[in-house]
C-alpha cells in the first residue's frame, strides 16, 4: 500500500531572519573540532507528526493560515538562530597549505521551506510493524554530507500534509548542531510561534528578552588554537569523501520501554557488577548491545563495538552553557569479544559503558581537541556500516514532546534517512512521559527478524499506551 502513494511537493521558498541581525551578527562564524569532525555525515534529520485539525480539510484557508504563522515565527527565530540563515564556506592558505571551514553568516540563502503532501494517513504511518520508508521523504536533504552546506541551506523545513495528520521534518546542517542544539532550536521555534501575540514580539529593540533560552553562538575552541581552526589539506577533495551504494537495505522498528522495565534491567545490571553507578542508559545499551550480537550470530573470537555520544557541555571546565548552540558531542567506543560480550553477562558490559562515561572528563576533552587538530578524523558512514558495531544516538533527556506548533501534542518522532546504518539506535522519550522510552532499532533484514523475537529482548519491550 505504501509503494504507490508518493510525496508531492506544492511549494518552496526561502525564510529569511525578520530583522537584519546586528553587526556582530554578520561576522563569520568558526566551527569547532566538534563541529568540524561532522563535514562528511549527513544532516541531522528529526521530525514530528501531528493530528491535522479537521477543519484543515473543509477550509484550505486554515491551512494557509497555519503555514503563514509557520513561515513569520521562523523568521523571527532565525533572527536568534541566525547561523541556521547562513552557508558554509571555506577559506584556503597556500602557505602552509591550510584551509578553514566557516560559515557564512551574511550571505546565506536563508532556511528553506518546503509545502509537500501525502495522500496517506496517520495510521498508515505508524501502525506498520516496521517503519515505512515514505517517511524518508518526509525530510529535505537525503543523502546529502553536512560538506554540501557549501551549495545547499543549512536548514530546510518540510511540512507535509497527510490525510489527518501534518508532518514537521526539519533537516538540519549536524555541523551546526548536535541533538541538544536541535531541539533547542525547535523548542524555541514553537515558543514563538505559540506567543499570544507574535506582532508583540517584533519590536526589534526588546528582541532578545522574546526567547526563554537564547542561544550562544560562541564556539569552544581551545585559547592555543586561537580563533580559527585550519585544517591541513590544500584541497577538500583531500577529506571530503562521499557515499553511493555503501548503504543497504535496512528494516526500522520503533519498540516501547516502559520506565518499571528499564528500572529492573538497571536494578539487575547493578547487583550483577556490583556498583551502583551504573545509569538507565548503561544497562540499557549493554543489554541491547547483547541482544544485537545474539541476533547477528556471531561466532566468539570476533570483536564488536559499541560506540555513543557523550556531551561534553557539563565535563568542560568552566562548564558549557546548556544553551550552547553547536556540537559538543564527542563519540566514545568499547570493543570486545563476542565470547566476553555473552559470557560475562549484562553488568560486566554495562561496566564497560560506564568507565568511558567516568573517564570522560575536562582533560580528556581537551586531550582530544589537541589530537584532532594534529591529525583531523572525520566520521565516515560507510565504515560505521560494516564490523560488528552497535551505535546508540539521540537520547530519551531532549525535551522532543514540548513542542506543540498549536497543534497539540505531536502524536510520534521519526527521523529520517540521515547517519543510518546496521546497528544504528535512536533514543526518545515516550509520548506520554514519566520515564518511558522509545528506541529505534535499524538493522538489516534478517539481523531484525532474529531481533525483534529475542526472548531477553522481549522481556523489556512493550505496546505503548494509546495515543490520547
């Protein structure tokens, strides 16, 4: 049923800040290693679907009307978020032979808005036991690198009306923003939007009181590097590098976790390795990490790695703002065996999670900016695909459900085709809260056909509570 029906795009335009953002505003803006190190993923893609009101459909009008307040509250918050307005762009020295990549914040193109619909439903969306691939049309930018900022907008916003129900699926630049960074984006977005009165909010002197959580655009860089990160390449060509057919066929599937379940796994994994440190998180990724290799049937001498985000806002000294806007994402790493993996059981592994959590402090923040500057790696998707890796991203913390757009309590998240890969796991918070979770598992088809029936796994997975 999902193959016939495709997206049709109605319209397209470009959304500039609403004032001329000020002086210091226009300035190029360096990237950091964290930001720099995501040139060649792709965008950070993370949308939500809505119930449509039924009136939308009896007056077209309604829904030009939303659209508008749509388009108006984003340029107001692109004048806040203004390097979202902007474009990459690269500067090269011929001696040394060096180039920096920046954005240019005073000649972008602006934020794109795509109008687009589908002649599905809501339920055509979610009640399917794996997530339909229609919903990678939901999004802008697929398959583009994060590089590609140089000749497409940073961000594009794609509104996709379905039969009862509206999709909202940005794409944004991940050079620009980690997970943090983008739902502080779309969570002040809908502050706006939702303001009693958006004229109040445009008188330009008092701008800058409108948001309860503006950004800070400032980059983190280490003082010995100064303000401008060079890399030492004469050419793009040298580091950019790009994907065709490394990407199979993958299956998604979002499975529920009740906060009672994901409390007796970090219960069980703490009596098991006998600390008490041990977080939700750790217990969770150890014991899907375990379930992950059962179902990949691997045999016991060959190795497989788990890898996650970790944020270093809080483990900088000075500490980061939460508001920082920008990656301060940095990816730690175990690997084992396969035999240690299910052998020593889930608390032996979720210790392993939990020393690279500790071990993650100010120093070795630092100690990693100074190895990357010497020797600059980029994240590579094609790799990530292949190996026995088990990578977990997002997490159920971001405040994904506060953002309502007058709609209401959006119905699901979904993400889009962007940095996914065999092994790929997305955490968000369950729709109706109170430490429930959802987690997207994306596998190739017969590594989740064993998943999805694994008998541990099931002993924590759960129908989530209908949709009020």
């Amino acid at each position: 049923m999902l193959s016939s029906p495709a997206v049709e795009i109605i319209s397209e335009c470009f959304i500039q800040p609403k004032y001329t953002p000020k002086e210091e505003c226009r300035k190029p803006l360096q990237l950091s290693h964290w930001d720099l190190q995501l040139l060649t993923v792709h965008y950070n893609q993370k949308g939500l679907l809505f119930a449509k009101p039924p009136s939308f459909n009896t007056d077209e009008n309604q829904m030009k009307d939303f659209l508008e307040k749509l388009k108006d509250s984003l340029s107001i918050a692109l004048v806040h978020f203004y390097p979202l307005a902007g474009r990459l762009a690269t500067l090269p020295q011929e001696t040394p032979p060096t180039c920096s990549v920046y954005v240019d914040c005073a000649n972008g193109p602006g934020a794109k808005f795509i109008r687009a619909s589908l002649n599905l439903t809501v339920k055509d969306i979610l009640s399917l036991i794996h997530v339909p691939k229609i919903v990678y049309s939901f999004f802008d930018h697929v398959g583009a690198i994060n590089y590609d900022g140089h000749n497409l907008p940073l961000m594009t916003i794609q509104v996709t009306e379905l039969i009862d129900g509206i999709f909202i699926g940005p794409s944004i630049n991940h050079s620009l923003v980690d997970g943090t960074s983008f739902w502080h984006f779309i969570n002040s977005w809908s502050e706006i939007f939702n303001a009693k009165k958006i004229q109040g909010m445009m008188d330009q002197p008092t701008f800058s009181t409108v948001l309860s959580r503006p950004p800070i655009h400032k980059r983190w860089i280490p003082e010995e590097y100064g303000p401008i990160l060079s890399l030492p390449f004469s050419h793009p060509d040298e580091f950019i590098f790009r994907y065709h057919d490394e990407f199979p066929e993958l299956k998604e599937k979002v499975f529920y976790i009740s906060s009672d379940s994901l409390q007796k796994l970090k219960a069980k994994a703490k009596a098991e390795c006998g600390t008490a440190t041990i977080s939700t998180f750790q217990a969770l990724g150890a014991h899907v990490w375990r379930c992950i290799t059962r179902a990949r049937n691997l045999p016991p001498d060959e190795t497989t790695r788990f890898c996650f985000s970790v944020d270093n806002r809080s483990r900088i000294s000075p500490p980061l703002s939460p508001d920082y806007f920008g990656n301060s994402i940095q990816v730690l790493a175990t690997t084992v065996t396969c035999g240690e993996l299910m052998n020593n059981g889930l608390g032996w592994a979720a210790r392993k999670l939990n020393e690279l959590v500790i071990n993650q402090t100010d120093k070795s923040a630092r100690e990693w900016a100074e190895s990357w500057a010497k020797v600059p790696t980029f994240g590579n998707l094609a790799k990530l695909g292949v190996g026995n890796i088990v990578q977990v991203g997002s997490s159920p913390r971001f405040n994904v459900y506060g953002s309502d757009f007058g709609l209401g309590k959006a119905l699901a998240v979904r993400s889009g085709f962007g940095n996914k890969f065999d092994g790929k796991i997305m955490l968000f918070p369950a729709r109706e809260g109170g430490g429930n979770i959802e987690m997207e598992v994306c596998l190739l088809p017969s590594f989740m056909t064993c998943f999805e029936s694994d008998d541990e796994l099931l002993q924590i997975v759960s129908e989530p509570s209908p949709m009020s």
